[in-house]
C-alpha cells in the first residue's frame, strides 16, 4: 500500500517525525515486510509512505488497527491532501514494458 500526503510547508519536520514513528510502529504489526518514507523532489512537498504485508489479511489488520487510527489522527493541520493505493507484486510500481529476446536476433 502507498499513501501519497501533501504536507504543508510549516509542517514537514513534523510530519517527518510523524512517519518515522508510525513506520516503527508497522514495522513491529504481523505480517509487515518493511515500511518506507520517500521524501519530495523538489519543488514539491508530497511525501509517499509505502507499506509492505506478507498478505492481504495482514494489511488489513493493519489498516484497522487502533495503533493505526490513532496516528491518522495526529496528521491534523500537517496534511492538506492524501490519496491511498493498493498495489500486490512489484509490476505495480513500475510500469516498464518487457520484451523477450528472440533467439538469433
């Protein structure tokens, strides 16, 4: 899963301190295969959090999770737009077109 959050300029330290918490703290939940924050290019201050499960029922727990609420709610006033994104397998992040060699050519 990925949550894409525009942060507000005033914000983003604690934002940044936000998202190392609440990536420790999935990191730690059943199921979590590794958290990651990537930060803005510049010029921008949408930041994208991407959550790995080993499963769709562990995902699920975690996105239900009171551990998880409670930190949503912390975002007030940081965030002025989020969107959220399931993807499964590693295609999903990159849409590159493959091509098989042809054996002579």
């Amino acid at each position: 899963m990925t949550a894409a959050r525009v942060v507000r300029p005033e914000r983003r330290g604690a934002f940044e301190r936000w998202a190392e918490e609440i990536l420790a703290v999935a990191a730690a939940f059943p199921g979590n295969l590794g958290a990651t924050l990537l930060h803005p290019g510049e010029g921008s201050s949408e930041y994208h959090l991407v959550y790995r499960f080993a499963d769709e029922a562990s995902l699920a727990a975690w996105e239900a999770s009171p551990q998880r609420r409670s930190a949503l709610e912390q975002l007030r006033g940081m965030v002025d737009e989020e969107r959220f994104v399931r993807v499964a397998g590693l295609d999903s992040f990159s849409p590159v077109r493959r091509s098989r060699a042809r054996a002579g050519g």
